[in-house]
C-alpha cells in the first residue's frame, strides 16, 4: 500500500494525474490510480501542482548577522521544498551551519564561500590569505550530502583591491573538486563584468543577472546589452536572477526578453531583511515579477524546478516521476491586482500572482 497519493494533480502544462508515494518518493504517475494508500488527497480544481519549488540562492545559516535567515520562513512556509544558502558560510563555519539546517523541515543545501568564514565581513575576498583551497577541499568532502558546489562574490565592495584574481581561484578550486557548480555573484566594479565573464564557463552560474547597476548585463547607453554578454549567454553561461535587495531592475529585465535573452533560473537572494521589508518577501512575488515582465508560468517553473536541480546536480528532485522525491508545491493564480517593486524603487502593477497553498517535503503535507 502507498503511504500518500495525491489525485487530480493539474500541472501547470494542463495534464491532470496521480502520484502515488511510498518512503517520501514518488512510486507512481498516471491518469489515473486504482489502489488505495493511507493518505488520499485531491486537488480542487482551480489548483495546480508543481515538483517542488527550489530557491537557489538563499542566506539562512541563522547564526550569521549580515545576511541570515531561517531555512523554514523562506522554505516551505513559501511554497519552497529546497533551499540553496549561496556562500553564507565557508569551510570554517559550514560545519555548523550544517548541525543546524539538519532540524529543518524544508532541504537545506549549500555553496561553500570560497572564503573560509564565509560572509562574516562584507569584504570576505579582500584579504585572499582568507582563500584556501584545501580547507574548502575538506569541507567538501566531509559534508557530501550538503554541500553543492562554490560560490564567490565578485564585486567591488567584496574583493577590495583583488580584481578578478578571486575568481581565477575559485575556478581552480572547481577543477580540484571534480568541477563541481560554481556562482558567481555580480554587481558594482571593478572588477569588470566583461573580465569576470571571460573567466567563467559553461554551466557556471552569473547571478544577479538582472542588476540595474552600469556594471550590470545592460549598456545604460544605448539601451542595450553588452555585446560580450550575449557572447557569454550563447557560450552557457547559466543566468539567475537572485533578486535580493539590490539586484533585480524591471527595465533590465524587460529589455533582455525583448532581446531574447532570458534568466534561467529564478531565485530570490532572500534573507531576513529583504523578506520582512522588502523588495524580496518570497518566491511567489520574484515570480510575480519575473510573469509580469513576460514569461509564461510554464516556464516559470521550469526555472525553479527542473532548471536549477539540473545545475546544482540534485538528481532526485525538479521533476515529477518516479523514483524522483515526494517534493510538491500546490499553488493557485490569482487574478488580483498587485503593485510589485524592484529594486530600484520601480513600480509595475500586475494583475495576476501564484500563491502557494501547500507544501509537501518527502511526502509530509504542510499548509501554507
Ligand atoms: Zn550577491
Ligand atoms: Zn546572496
């Protein structure tokens, strides 16, 4: 006997199936499934489901100052299955960030900061003595199940008087380590955005894509984007968008899709501060945002499911089939009127949201 099945699940295509689960795994989907299980729910039909929604750049080790937050606030309370803290800790600390993200209910993962208390100080790339590509070998090995990849935060105010030498060791740390995922973060110079790109590879993750600042993705001149951006587009680099407080600009945004240049995966660079004030709140505005500026749902949540669990390698999750985890989010959309605010202070006002209305993590069923 099944533990849960979950019937008339309408996924955002338009199929309509059951998923049958046992041991917080998905055992079945069909059109429709005759046995029974132990727990039986149905959708109403104005509701959709989803593989579990997953926010690739997160900051929610709580014992940090700067930027933290709780993995459940901007978890499942959210309509998040899994969350991915980029760099909020490094090889020193991730150990302990790590005893304290097991207790939550929502997946909890990790980018170890290449610098090795993470984002302690601002400038956590100012002083390289802070980089040790050994002790973030360590790291990775003892915590295999918990750490996804590396991050470094390649702006000015980070990496002082560094240029881009950090990333050039960030990417030898990579190749160490089986050339695991790497993010990369931007914003304002140097170094330049032109020389951090040429550095990064296929499948490398630029986040904050979609920053309204000059050494963003858009020449403020001419209205465009960088011809050495598309360049870096077309060679695979990965586009995300980590909203977060100062990093995601409508008009950049929208002059991009005009292009035909798009994020592939949406995150929110959620922490406590950008959820309890704002710009950010949750998942479901950034995607608010993101239908607001054009894209279809559909592919909406493409890029919060299948999109970032192929980037950062989590097999078992983004898609709905068996073998895959019992990770589902249940949302409605709703056609209401909204005023949504990047962050630069931009208004649009839209009149359709996604509202997340359950949570299921490894079979467990949370209401939001
Ligand atoms: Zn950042
Ligand atoms: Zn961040």
């Amino acid at each position: 006997m099944y533990d849960l099945i979950i019937r008339n699940a309408r996924q955002i295509t338009g199929d309509v199936v059951d998923i049958a689960l046992k041991a917080g795994k998905i055992a079945k989907v069909a059109p429709k499934i005759a046995e029974r299980a132990k727990k039986e729910i149905s959708l109403k039909d104005n509701q959709y489901l989803s593989a579990g929604w997953i926010d690739d750049h997160v900051h929610c080790f709580e014992e940090m100052t700067l930027y933290y937050d709780y993995p459940d606030e901007i978890g499942y309370k959210k309509g998040v299955t899994t969350v991915i803290d980029a760099g909020t800790t490094g090889a020193e600390n991730i150990g302990h960030f790590y005893e304290l993200a097991k207790a939550a209910k929502t997946n909890v993962y990790a980018l170890v900061n290449i610098s090795k208390f993470g984002i302690v100080e601002q400038d956590e790339l100012a002083d390289l003595t802070k980089v040790q590509s050994d002790l973030v070998a360590k790291a990775i090995s003892d915590y295999p199940n918990f750490i996804l990849g590396i991050k470094a935060r390649m702006s000015k105010t980070v990496v002082g008087d560094n240029g881009i030498k950090p990333l050039r060791m960030a990417k030898e740390i990579q190749k160490d380590n089986g050339n695991l995922p790497m993010m990369v973060h931007i914003g304002s110079n140097p170094p330049e955005l032109r020389d951090i790109l040429q550095v990064m590879e296929a499948g490398d993750v630029l986040t904050h894509c979609f920053n309204g600042k000059a050494n963003g993705i858009l020449d403020q001149a001419t209205d465009q984007i960088k011809d050495f951006v598309w360049e870096a587009y077309r060679r695979g680099i990965v586009f995300d968008i980590g909203h977060g407080t100062d990093s995601f600009n409508f008009h950049v945004a929208e002059v991009a899709l005009k292009e035909g240049l798009k994020c592939a995966s949406i995150s929110t660079d959620i922490y406590i501060r950008n959820r309890k004030n704002g710009p950010v709140f949750d998942m479901a505005t950034t995607l608010a945002k993101l239908h607001e500026v054009g894209y279809s749902w559909s592919e909406i949540i493409e890029k919060i499911t299948r999109v970032p669990a192929q980037n950062f390698h989590l097999k078992t999750k983004g898609q709905i089939a068996a073998g895959f985890d019992g990770d589902f989010t249940i949302f409605e959309i709703h056609n209401d009127k909204q005023e949504l605010i990047d962050s630069n202070g931009h208004k649009r006002i839209t009149d359709e949201v996604i509202v997340p209305v359950q949570t299921i993590v490894g079979g467990v069923i949370y209401d939001n």
